[in-house]
C-alpha cells in the first residue's frame, strides 16, 4: 500500500484502522519428562540430543538448526541464539532470527555435559546438529527420517518438533519460571505474548499466588480487620433497615 501511495495509485491507505482477524490458536502438545526421555531413546546421536535441547530450551527448529559448534557456551552454561534457518521452495538459507534479535538461552545442567563431550574437538564454525552429509539440517528431511518414525516407535503421535517448544515452556513453569523468564528463554517479543500463547500454563501458579497473599494477610492481622469491618457493615445495614439484623 505505501508503494501504492508512493506511485500515485493510491492517494491513501484503506487498510489504516482495519483490524486483522485473530488467527485461531492451534493444538498445543505438552510432554512430560519422561516422555522426553522415551522419545529421545528412539533417536540415534546426535538427533537424540537435539530433542532433549528443544525440549528443555524452547529453541524453534530453525534456530537449532543454525546453532554453530560456537554457539555453545559451556563457561557460561549458555547458548548463544542470533540465526535462524528457513525453508522455502525446496531452498534453505540463513538468516536473523524471527524477532530479529539475539539471545543468549540457560544450558539445563542435564546438558552440559552431554554437549561437552559432544562438542569436543570439533571446528568452531561447524553446525552444531548437521545432517548426516553434513550440510545443514533441513525440518522436512528431520521429521521424515528420524523424527517422525521415533515419535511412532515411542507412541507419542501426533507430535511435532514445535511440541517440544511448547513442552519447554510448560516444563519451566512447572519448575517456577516467571512469565519473564519464560518469555526470555522462547524469545518472544513481550511478555504478553507469552501470556496470550501460553496463558493456561500460569493458571495454577496464579491460585498459589493468592494463596499466599492469603496466608500473608492472616499473618499481618489483616484478614482479621476485614473480617471485623465486614460484621461493622452489617450491623450498619440492620441498623439502617430498621431490623436486628437477623
């Protein structure tokens, strides 16, 4: 539209105020951890190690796939995420990441190690999860060789690589992430996109936090003022009425 204008086709934009519809949220797929376990049996190296980062770093497949053998930073116990691999047209190429911008993502302790060993004496600018000819690893080539036919093995169809960001999520929370630092570790954009995609997710974490505003009320005393100025309003009214308030 503003090439429109620019041109002289138009003389303004018509799509100014319209509101775009609200995509339909889609099927989300929370694994366990022993689901994670039973599924990355079925993988042969290092695919199986690649399913247990997704897993527990929320990374999205383009961006695993983009991570180089420096991408890992073990000092740190870090990832560092700033590219992404897309698929287009039977083409792959590198590029930004989907918000455009860089993060560094915490490495599990269940990793570390694991990437140590994985990681050693090999070239720093080597993909970190190449395919098997050693070029980069394409989602399509992924998921019909190696992903698809564990997911079936393991009985967890239907699951896809996504899955494992939303199990990521979920897996953090139930460990006691904040909204923020969940929000930090998938790399969206705001918190309140993490809360419009994963609002479901913090509903228990919300019914602790009112129960612990609770239980800090009664121990301030304050539950019990309340309760005395709830009797104090009610003997007001009886008053008012007329009656004994019975």
């Amino acid at each position: 539209m503003q090439l429109a204008i620019r041109d002289g086709r138009l003389a303004r934009d018509p799509t100014i105020g319209v509101r775009k519809p609200r995509p339909p949220r889609g099927r989300q797929r929370f694994l366990t951890h022993g689901e994670v376990e039973k599924l990355a049996r079925e993988l042969p190296a290092p695919y199986d190690l690649l399913v247990v980062l997704l897993a527990y770093t929320g990374l999205r497949f383009g961006e695993a796939s983009a991570l180089r053998v420096a991408s890992v930073d073990l000092a740190r116990g870090r990832l560092v995420v700033d590219r992404a691999l897309t698929e287009l047209g039977g083409r792959i190429s590198e590029g930004t990441t989907k918000t455009h911008r860089s993060r560094t993502v915490p490495i599990p302790r269940l990793l570390r190690s694991r990437l140590a060993d994985y990681i050693g004496g090999r070239d720093a600018g080597e993909w970190l999860f190449p395919a098997p000819e050693g070029r980069p690893l394409r989602n399509s080539n992924f998921r019909h060789r190696f992903f698809d036919p564990a997911v079936q093995r393991a009985g967890l169809a239907p699951l896809t690589p996504h899955d494992l960001r939303d199990t990521a999520a979920s897996l953090a929370v139930a460990a006691g992430a904040s909204v923020k630092a969940v929000q930090r570790m998938l790399g969206h954009a705001s918190a309140a996109m993490t809360l419009d995609v994963y609002a479901g997710l913090f509903d228990e974490e919300l019914d602790e936090v009112a129960d612990r505003m609770g239980w800090a009320a009664e121990a301030a005393g304050t539950a019990g003022a309340v309760s005395t100025q709830q009797g104090l309003d009610r003997h007001q009214d009886a008053d008012e009425d007329g009656s004994d308030g019975a």
